[in-house]
C-alpha cells in the first residue's frame, strides 16, 4: 500500500467521488508591519524616575536591659508587607543593644 497519498487521493478515500468545486488556494500573505518598532529614546528617559511606592511597617518595641526595671519605647521601619517578618526584623535589630525586648504593635505606614 502507497504510505504516502496526496490530499486529493486522501478525499477521495474518506468522502468518495464527489467532484471538489475548485482547488483552495493558499492565502497569499499581505505586507505588514514588523512587530518590533526600534523608537528612539526621549530626553524624558534621562530624567530620574520617579521613587516607586516602597510597602513600609512601623513596628514600636518596648526595650529594656532591666528585668521588670525601666523600659523605653523605640520604632523600627521594615520595607515589607509582612507584619510577621517586620517584627522578627525589629526584634533582631533590638537584641543587638537590649536584652529584654517585647513587641508593643506593628503598624503599616
């Protein structure tokens, strides 16, 4: 058997001998633009962009050296939206200078 028919032949099996109206031709393709457009750069791009937004928390910590002895307050600002990473942050940052740290509230700015 042929292991290679030809679209004709291959009709002629699956439809029968129906007579074919005219042969279709391939579209012929149109001129089009290219898809990438090359636009030299403006004067605007030397400018400095503008500071994109930066998600902030504030995180106030109670800090002392003292066990139940005088306490301050300090504020640390982490760039995340984790409140959970913030205060690991802040109290890492704390452990640094004071012994006994407890978290008072994490806020967003």
């Amino acid at each position: 058997m042929n292991q290679e028919l030809t679209e004709e032949e291959m009709r002629r099996a699956l439809f029968g001998k129906a007579q074919i109206a005219a042969p279709i031709a391939p579209p012929v393709a149109k001129e089009t633009a290219p898809d990438v457009v090359i636009v030299p750069p403006a004067q605007s791009a030397k400018k400095k962009a503008a500071k994109a937004f930066t998600p902030r928390l504030k995180v106030i910590l109670r800090v002392g050296n003292i066990f139940e002895g005088e306490t301050q307050e300090i504020t640390h600002e982490a760039d995340t939206l984790s409140t959970l990473l913030a205060e690991q942050e802040a109290v890492k940052a704390a452990r640094k200078k004071f012994r006994y740290v407890e978290v008072v509230s994490v806020k967003s700015m």
